[in-house]
C-alpha cells in the first residue's frame, strides 16, 4: 500500500479551512452588527423612557411650567447622548377633585 504523505493531506485542509472561514465570516460580521445596531438602539429606548419619567416627575412638583419640564426632558436626553433634536410635547389635563389635582400626561 501506499501511503499518503501528511504535509500534503495538511496542505489541503488549509485550503478547506480558509473556505469555510471566507463563508462564514461575512454571516459573523452581520449578526455582530446586528447585535450592536440592536444594543444601540435599547439604550435610546431606555434614554428616551428615562426622559419621560423625569419630565413627568417635574410636572407633578409646584412651580413648574410646562415648558420647564420639557427642557427638563432634553436636557435629560442631551446628557444621555441621544443624537438630534427629539420631538417632545407636554400635554398637561388639570381637573380639581377633593384630593387635589389630578394630571394626565399623554405621550405625542
């Protein structure tokens, strides 16, 4: 019998290897960027509801305007890195009731 030389059997599954590593490597390069792109934008989402929360907190204290809460919630976004300039609107519904006032906040 004749037996295959082993540098020539290693020679040949370099070759397989630099293959299936030219095949897979564009699907790694997609699912890491979509990993990213998907990290990216939950930060934005809790940034954006971080605001919010903020905003609304502000509205309910005394002495505060709605314009006050609204550059509370930029200020908020701005610091939190949130690129451009987010559409905020307050809408404030104020009813007087026995126990004082109730406000409703609604988001545009």
């Amino acid at each position: 019998m004749n037996a295959i030389p082993t540098h020539r059997m290693r020679d040949n599954e370099r070759g397989a290897v630099l293959i299936e590593f030219a095949l897979v490597l564009p699907l790694l390069l997609v699912l890491f960027a979509g990993m990213f792109d998907m990290g990216l934008a939950f930060q934005r989402y809790q940034a954006v509801t971080n605001a919010a929360r903020e905003g609304a907190r502000m509205a309910v204290l005394p002495g505060y305007s709605d314009t006050d809460v609204e550059g509370r919630a930029r200020a908020y976004l701005a610091a939190s890195g949130v690129p451009g300039t987010p559409t905020i609107g307050v809408s404030v519904i104020s009813t007087r009731t026995t126990n004082g006032t109730l406000f409703t906040a609604k988001k545009v």
